[in-house]
C-alpha cells in the first residue's frame, strides 16, 4: 500500500513540476479526467484573498471543450451519450467543473507528501501553490482545498493547508458569522493569545445600474477599496481613518458622461486616420442634414458679408460668432474663440460622407483664399497645413495644393487634430492641471499622424478619467492635479488600454458621503497569527455574488420577495482556514 502511494506521489509530482517549467503551456491533463491549469491568483476572486498575482496551480474536473481536437469529438459521437446528453455536455464547458471532495483530499495529500523530506519520494523542487475545486458533498459544504509549500531557500518546512467553504445568500445580518465566532474558529487551529484584526471593504460608486428594472450597463466604473484594524463588528461602516484607494476605469463613448459630443468628434477623427491608413473608410451617419459643401459655401458667404459690414479701422477680419447648430458641444470643454479652421472642421465633420465632400469644400476655401475673397482669422500657433495656406494668402504667396490622393483627408485630419488639441489644453491649463511642457509627448507633431491620433486618444481617455473624478466625485484640486500627473506620465509609457485600472489614494472623508448610506459590494475580516512564512489566518468574506462559479449556492431568505419590497442587501459569506503543518 505504501509504495503504491509513494508511486502516485511521485506521478502527481512529476506532472506539476513538468507543467510548471514549460513555459508554453498553462494545462495538462492528469488521470485522463482532472485538468490542471497554471494560473495567477487573481484571476480567481477566492484565490486572490491569498495569493494575489501570484502564480498557482489549479486543479478541476476536465470537461469536453467546444475547441476540442476531431478526436475528441470523435469520442463523444461514439460515446454512449444520446444526441441531447452529447449537447448538454457541450454546454458544462460553460462553468469550471468542481472534482468530489475526497478527490480532492486525494491529491491534496500527495501534493502535502511530496513536500516532505523524511518521505524520499521526490527531488527537492519549489512548487507552485495548488488549488483544487470541490463539490460541497462534505458537512461543511467545502468549495475550494489549498496546499502551499513553506521554504527556507530551496528546503521545505512544512505547508499550509486551505479549506474554502460558502453559504448561500442572507438577508438577515443575524444569520452571518459574528466576530467572536470568526475568532472561536481561528482557535480551534491556532492556539495563540495574540490576534492581529483588519478590516477591507469595497464600495462600488459608479457602473452598470437599475432603473425601472432595466439594466443600464456600463463599462465604466469607480470603485473604493477600505482597509482598517481594529474591527468591532462584522459589517461595520470602515471608520474615516481608513486607508482608501479609488479604482477608476473609464471606457470612452458613454452616453452618461459629459465628454460624449468630444468622444463622437474623435470617432470621426479616427475614421479619417483608419482611412488614410488602409484606403477605405466607413463614414459615419452625418449630423447635418445640409451637405459639407453647402455648409462650407454658406460659411464662406457669411465671413463676407461680415467683412462687408466692419468698419475699415478693424484691426483683424472679425469672426462670425459660433451658431447655435455648429457649435463644438454643450458642455464645459466648449471654447468660445474657435478660429477660422477650427469652425470649418466643426461644420465638415456632421456633414462628410465621402472623399469627394471634403475635396469640394477644401476647392472652395481654397479658391476664396486664392481670389481674395476671405482673409480669416486663425490662431497663430496654428498648425495644420490649411491654416499654414491661410497665412501665405495674408501675402498672397499661396503654394498650389493638389487636392488628388488621400491629401484632402489628410488636410482634413490635421484640421481635426489640430483643434482638438487646443481643446484639450484649454481645460488642463486652464483649470491649472498641468503645463504645457508635462504635454509635450501628447501634442508632439513630430511624429507620423498615425502615432500623433493615438496619442490624442490616450489623452482624450485621460480627460475621460480627470473629468470623472471631477464632477462625478468632486474631487478637490490637489488631488485632482496628483492624479493628473500620474495618469500622464502612465501613459507615456503604456499602450492605450480602455481596461486599465488607475488607482489613487485618498482620504474618506471625501466620499464619506457616497460610501457611508450604501451596502459594500465585498466586505473582509482577517485575523492573523505568527509572523512571516509562518503567519496563518482565517479569512470570511461577505458580498453581494458569490466568489465561487462552480457550484449553485442556495439563497437562505424568509419569503420569495426577497430584496424587492423592502429592498434589504443579500449577502454570500465566504470562509477561508488555514492550517500550517510542520515537518519533524
């Protein structure tokens, strides 16, 4: 019997240690039905309230994946399945499959042998945690077994030992673990006098919400995360000398957000970079119901006529005053000294569909710039090449312009460009976010257009970011400045990523009052004895969804109207032990 176990102890070994060195695999399969995957911690909501980013195994019931090779389809054609049981096993992949508990104590004992030394049975080698999924057949409905080697260099001197175990929803706060019970079952493992005590909570202040029960969903989301010692009570509100950090990621083209008529000027000025990029460009639907050309010869007409009606001593060509219809958007980021370029990109971009509309209303400015007919107003840090011809035909030294090719798109691109830019300097500097010089990366021209619009859109995301901390979370200015230099040299650095978390501390007492009269999305109790590699705790985790997806917790509740009528918070409650077994 003993060498058969030291036989399976060895092979159980082998097959992580070997899974563990290839580095182009992240699976294998072990006794024809576990499957053993290699994966961070964090992707795993249980498993990240131990480990983190760190690497783990995980081990779970193999199931028939859609994207199988033909043999294994093969097997399950011949099977003994019916047709109907041959598609429902199809839809299990749909959820990880748990491996019976005493599988899982199976293995859970050759991964805790293998780390002992006085066993011979393996080489010395450092492990990667191990992980496995159970089924809740056992009394005290266990969802998760966990082992992790404790190393002294490359030597093992023992191993901790996890159990998970998960109760269906409550709506009554008495049904929950208390903290003294949270405390009894920390002893019963660790006989100690001394008890570290933290606190965590997690707060959800903005993303997907319930109106009239339709679900709006969001992509977006603004998150507090708690952390605090000295808990009293399970539940408890985190108290204001919490340390709190924000988690905010903002995904572009929310209609809810104040920067959405910015974000659809950008969509235009990303179709105009995709087309010179490939040649084709799918044109959006235009906002206008008159044509570009007539919208640029009724402009053109009007800068005419009020040049006709100013008086000779003007000093500059006045500017008709932006019209209600072409105007950039309603919001906060509206400039009311837009130039003559910048008011010609406004009316181009609601109303091009093709090419041809922008050769013809670049023809017609041109040829009015040419014959004298307007001499407008631009800024003079101006830099697309349109109002470069402008200030030639101030001295009538205009360079002849070939409007064939992809010129025009490109002459209309710079355009665009060129005044978003100042828009976007206009709020950082004007609300004293940060200098010109911190935005040298983001405005260079210095680089192709294809880099320069990428650019642009990291910045436009970053304002996205700035502007809800601002007027969602009224953030006060020091803050908000911090923030924006963090967010600006992240993204000197970093690809555009619409998924990234940005992260920034702050005091609670700042968003006391948006946390303070709401549920916590995930609310942690730690308790903690010993220090370092040997510290053990025993972890419960309270929160509005399970952690667990592969299996179906049942909801506890008095009546089937539960969280509607009286609209009372429905919590699952996650308990975590951890055992530490030393070796002689």
């Amino acid at each position: 019997m003993a060498s058969k176990v030291l036989s399976s102890v060895k092979a159980f070994f082998s097959t992580l240690k070997s899974l563990q060195e290839d580095k182009n695999s992240d699976s294998c399969t072990y006794e024809d039905n576990i499957q053993i995957l290699k994966r961070n911690g964090d992707s795993i909501a249980v498993l990240d309230l131990e480990c983190g980013n760190q690497e783990v195994f995980i081990c779970e019931k193999a199931v028939l994946r859609l994207n199988d090779s033909d043999d294994d389809e093969a097997r399950l054609e011949t099977s003994t399945c019916t047709n109907g049981d041959a598609f429902t096993a199809l839809q299990t992949d749909l959820a990880p499959q748990p491996l019976t508990i005493r599988k899982a104590r199976q293995l859970l004992s050759w991964y805790t042998l293998s780390h002992n030394a006085n066993v011979h049975a393996v080489d010395d080698h450092v492990l990667l945690p191990l992980w496995i999924r159970c089924d809740m057949s056992d009394p005290a409905q266990t969802t998760w077994l966990g082992a992790q080697g404790v190393y002294m260099g490359n030597k093992v001197s023992g191993v901790k030992l996890y159990s998970v175990t998960c109760k269906g929803a409550v709506v009554n706060k008495k049904q929950l673990m208390t903290l003294d019970e949270v405390k009894r079952e920390h002893k019963k493992r660790h006989q100690t006098s001394t008890m570290a005590i933290k606190g965590s909570a997690r707060f959800i202040l903005f993303g997907s919400s319930v109106v009239e029960n339709t679900t709006i969903e969001s992509n977006s989301s603004v998150t507090v995360d708690f952390k605090w010692s000295q808990v009293e009570s399970v539940l408890e509100t985190p108290p204001l000398s919490s340390t709190a950090t924000l988690n905010i990621k903002v995904a572009c083209g929310e209609m809810r957000s104040p920067m959405f008529e910015m974000y659809r000027e950008l969509q235009f000025l990303q179709v105009l970079a995709d087309g010179l990029r490939t040649g084709e460009t799918e044109w959006l639907d235009p906002l206008e119901r008159k044509s570009a050309m007539e919208l640029t010869k009724d402009y053109i007409e009007d800068i005419q006529n009020t040049a006709k009606s100013q008086q000779e001593h003007v000093s500059k060509p006045a500017q008709p005053k932006p019209e209600s219809d072409t105007r950039i958007f309603d919001s906060f980021l509206e400039r009311g000294d837009l130039d003559f370029v910048e008011q010609l990109w406004v009316r181009m971009r609601k109303s091009v569909t093709s090419y041809q509309d922008i050769t013809d209303s670049l023809k017609l400015v041109i040829e009015a710039l040419t014959n004298g007919d307007i001499k407008p107003w631009i800024h003079r840090d101006s830099n697309s090449s349109l109002s470069k011809l402008i200030l030639q035909s101030y001295h009538q030294q205009m360079e002849h312009v070939s409007l064939t090719g992809l010129m025009p798109v490109q002459m209309l691109l710079e355009m665009g460009m060129d005044k978003m830019r100042k828009d976007y300097i206009n709020y950082l500097i004007g609300e004293e976010l940060t200098t010109l010089n911190n935005l040298h990366y983001y405005l260079s021209t210095e680089v192709n257009l294809q880099e320069q619009v990428i650019r642009l859109r990291k910045l436009h995301h970053l304002l996205e970011i700035i502007v809800t901390c601002s007027t969602f979370l009224g953030l006060p200015y020091a803050r908000l400045f911090l923030f924006t230099q963090s967010c600006l040299q992240h993204y000197k650095t970093s690809p555009y990523d619409e998924a990234h978390e940005f992260n920034l501390q702050i005091k609670p007492a700042l968003i006391s009052h948006f946390y303070q009269k709401q549920n916590p999305g995930v609310w942690g109790l730690d308790l903690s004895s010993g220090q370092g590699l040997r510290e053990v705790k025993t972890s419960l985790q309270i929160s509005d969804r399970p952690l667990v997806n592969h299996v179906i917790l049942e909801t506890v509740h008095p009546n089937e109207t539960v969280n509607e009528d009286n609209m009372e918070a429905a919590y699952f409650s996650t308990l975590v032990c951890c055992s530490l077994v030393n070796f002689a």
